[in-house]
C-alpha cells in the first residue's frame, strides 16, 4: 500500500499563505491516516528533493501561478511521480480564464462575455460598458480582481501603476450582479451546492481567507431542480477540461433575469479551516481526513512512468 507522501505547500505565488494553510491542514490529515509525510515549500532544488525521497505519492496542495498551472505537474510527470489533482493540460488550460470559457461554451456552459487587453490598454479607458470586472486572466483566489461600478468616469488607476504585481494580461468582462454559488467535484460526482455571501463589496481575496470575511450556506438555499442543474454544469465542465480528483466551480445566479453564468473552474481549491470544498464534503457525511486520504489514493499515475501508485478513480466515500 503506497503510504509515503510529499505535500507540496507554500511556493512563489501570490497565494502563497493559502497555500501554506492548505497544505500543512492536509499533511496533518494523512499523518492521523497513517501516511508518513514529508512536507517541501518548493524552490529551484524540488526536482532534486523529490527524487532523494523517491515518495509513492505527491499531493500538491500549491495554488495559484507555477502550482496550479501545469508547470509543476509537468515536472512531476518527468520525474515519473504520481501526484494528486489535474494534469498539465487541464491545469494549464483551466488557470487561462478566456480559454477555458471559450472550450466551455460549446458544451452548453454559459460563462460571462469578456475581452482580453492589456493593462495598460484597459486603464485608458472603459473597454467595455461599466459595470465590468477588471481581472488577470491567469490568477486564481480572487487575487487582483477590480469591480468597475455603473457610471463609474473612468477605470481602476491600479491598472497602470508601476506596483502592479500581475500579469499584464487583463480579462475585461461583464458584471453579473446576483447570487455567488459554488460546486465540488468529487472524481465523478458534484457534492453540493454552496451559496457565498460575502461580508466586503464581492468575494475577493479577503472575503474568501480571513475570518468573518464570508458567510457559506451549506446547501444552499435554492429550487432542487434548479440546484441539480449547478451541479450537472458543474460536473460537465470538471469532465470537458479532463479534470481528476477535486474541482471546484464557481457561479453568478442572476435570479431576477434568470441567468446563470460560470465564472471559473478551480483545479486546486483551497483546503483551509475556511475554506468550501470541506465543507461540502462535510454536508455529505466526509471527514475532512478521509477527503484529504481521497485524493491521495486518486492521485495521477505518471503517463508514461514505471512507478504504479495509487489509481485514479478509487473506491468513492
């Protein structure tokens, strides 16, 4: 039985703390299971590291630019590691906001319309109609999100300051007012549906990680059919990008219009005291220990490695 495991916390990217959170939560979890855990805050030496461990498994509970977008998993598939989450191509192509909204959309996946500028571009002037959302198209936790409010005269002057610490890849799209909703996926099934209600003006990064920034209503509090057709979207775009292990998917409910709009795909979802997919697998009678030993034992055999480790597609809880 594969019992030897590194956790992959910390990084250099601007989620860094999450992830710091997340992984110690989650290596503290398979050591109650019985997994001897070794834990790497990554730098230029990982490859080296790992390969003096030699571990049965990697969990990588990285987020955000380098740990969630295909650059580590491409690593761990040359150095024939079985790790846990997406692969590189969905990894890759689920951080790429635009991309993944136009792979989406010719499944039935309605996600907002937006165009891609550059930031300098976009603090110019309004490139679309406000209100809008200014954002990097490859940053995950909220991080950089802008809100440019109706008859607002002119964008965010941090478009263009020299401290901007992003990309200068910005995605410009609509604003959709209404309710914030979100669905785990678990290896073939949607568990819940969660609604967010946050305590700032949107679920930025602040709502989502400290304290009393958000209140979760876990399920939430919506039309059963309607809830299973969150969940059905949920699941389609989890199989569409060829995710594996834990997704989740986050929505805007426009119910005075009735719209529902996609906004992304998490491929690596936070796994902190605050965090959502917890807590959905909680709502369905999962321990957060027996979540976090889950997606160890459905970690990604290398393509093309000798090692065997663990399947994809275990025995489901």
């Amino acid at each position: 039985m594969a019992n030897n495991i590194v956790v992959l916390l910390g990084g250099p990217g601007s989620e860094r703390e999450v992830s710091l959170n997340s992984g110690k939560a989650c290596a503290d979890a398979l050591r109650r299971k019985g997994w001897q855990v070794s834990e790497i805050d990554p730098g230029p030496d990982l490859a080296q590291k790992l390969i003096e461990i030699g571990p049965d498994v990697v969990f990588n509970a990285l987020h955000g630019e380098w740990g969630e977008d295909g650059k580590v998993q491409g690593l761990l598939e040359v150095l024939e590691l079985a790790y846990t989450h997406s692969r590189v191509l969905p990894s890759a192509l689920a951080m790429d906001k635009q991309k993944t909204k136009a792979v989406l959309a010719g499944h039935g996946i309605v996600c907002p319309t937006g165009i891609l500028a550059n930031r300098f571009e976009a603090a110019k002037k309004h490139l679309i109609k406000p209100p809008y959302v200014a954002k990097p198209n490859a940053q995950g936790s909220s991080v950089g999100v802008l809100i440019v409010p109706e008859g607002a005269n002119r964008p965010p002057a941090e478009l263009a300051s020299d401290d901007w610490p992003y990309c200068d890849e910005i995605l410009i799209e609509e604003y959709i007012p209404g309710r914030e909703l979100t669905v785990t996926v678990m290896g073939d099934r949607a568990l819940c549906v969660t609604e967010i209600v946050a305590n700032r003006d949107f679920y930025n990064y602040e709502a989502k990680y400290l304290d009393g920034g958000s209140a979760h209503i876990c399920p939430a509090k919506l039309d059963p059919d309607f809830a299973k057709e969150v969940m059905k979207q949920a699941l389609i775009a989890h199989q569409v990008l060829d995710c594996t292990g834990i997704t989740r998917s986050d929505f805007r409910w426009d119910e005075k219009n009735h719209l529902l709009r996609l906004l992304e795909i998490n491929t690596q979802p936070g796994m902190t005291a605050t965090s959502l997919v917890p807590e959905q697998a909680a709502a369905l009678n999962i321990g957060f220990d027996d979540l976090v030993e889950w997606i160890a034992r459905n970690a990604n055999v290398p393509t093309h490695g000798q090692k065997t480790g663990p399947q994809t597609g275990g025995t489901p809880l």
